[in-house]
C-alpha cells in the first residue's frame, strides 16, 4: 500500500514539474510534491526541445545554401 501511495506521490510530482516547465513559470513548487522528481521534470521540460531530425537536418541544409548564394 505504501508503494502504491509513494509511487503516485513521485508521477504527480514529475508530471506536476513537467507541466510547469513547459508552460515557462518560474521554479516554485508546492509543498507537498517530492523536490528531487519536481526538479528533474522541471528542468527536463524547461532546457531539452527534441526537434525531429529531418527537420533538423532540412534547416541545417536551407541555411548552408543560403550562405553559399
């Protein structure tokens, strides 16, 4: 029982972390969230953009062609 509560406790609060990164509000968490899964979430939402890589290459390319000309 008290696994089940712990693990609720750690996904609300990742997911608590995540959501705030993501919506750019500064790092203020609530009281009752666990500090080491808020921050992670917190800081995983807020400095990693994963760009699919064919978009990533085709911008690559467009800017060398444009230097090139």
């Amino acid at each position: 029982m008290i696994a089940i509560v712990l693990h609720w406790h750690r996904a609300t609060s990742w997911k608590l972390g995540r959501s705030h990164g993501k919506q750019g509000r500064p790092y203020n968490r609530p009281w009752w969230v666990d500090e080491a899964h808020y921050a992670l979430a917190y800081t995983y939402a807020k400095l990693i953009e994963i760009r699919p890589a064919a978009e990533a290459s085709l911008t690559m390319i467009d800017q060398e062609v444009k230097s090139a000309l």
